[in-house]
C-alpha cells in the first residue's frame, strides 16, 4: 500500500448511522443488499453491500454502522451507492461489517 500523510486521512469523513432498511439486490453481479442508513443530520443515505453471507437482512436492521460518507455516488447495476459500509474480509472472504456495540448518535464523526 501506498504511504498517505495524514491530510490525506482527514480527507475520508466516516460516520456513524443506523440501517433502517435492507432488501435484496438481485440485479448485483455478486450477491448484496441495498442498504438505507440514517446518519443523523447528514440525512438518509444508500448502499450496496456485499454482506449476505453472514447476516440476514433482520440481522441488519437497526444496526449501527461505519461508513465513509463523501465518496461520490457510484452506480452498481440500476442503483446509486451513496456511501460505503465498511468492513473486514475473514479468512473465508466474507465481509464482517464494523459496527458499534454501544448505541451512538447518528452522523457522529469517527476519528
């Protein structure tokens, strides 16, 4: 990976926000979810997340979430992705979403 200086960090604006609604995605090329996800005063955001192999989408509701914010919106398949959810590839290449174990303000800042 390439070395970035830390403006190139502050760059990234991750916030915090709570799914509100999961459905499938059967347009994606690999198996996903449309996510909608409340970031407080940053308003209601879409994404597309490759996570259905470990969570069910009542799994996902009202769960909170890591995701950057002001990437520009992407297009996958006949839907706008507005933020990514982040998350970390296991050993198995399935994707653990980071999320909170204690309950946060929607759109707080993580530094």
């Amino acid at each position: 990976m390439e070395e970035i200086n830390f403006e190139d960090f502050l760059k990234v604006d991750i916030r915090i926000g709570t799914i509100l609604e999961v459905n499938d995605f059967p347009k994606a090329r690999k198996p996903a979810y449309q996510l909608k996800i409340d970031f407080g005063t940053l308003g209601i955001k879409k994404s597309s997340a490759q996570i259905t192999n470990l969570y069910t989408k009542e799994d996902l509701v009202g769960k909170q979430i890591s995701a950057v914010v002001n990437f520009k919106p992407r297009q996958i398949a006949n839907f706008m992705s507005e933020c990514l959810v982040l998350g970390i590839h296991n050993k198995n290449n399935e994707v653990i979403i980071l999320h909170s174990n204690k309950k946060i303000k929607n759109g707080e800042n993580v530094s």
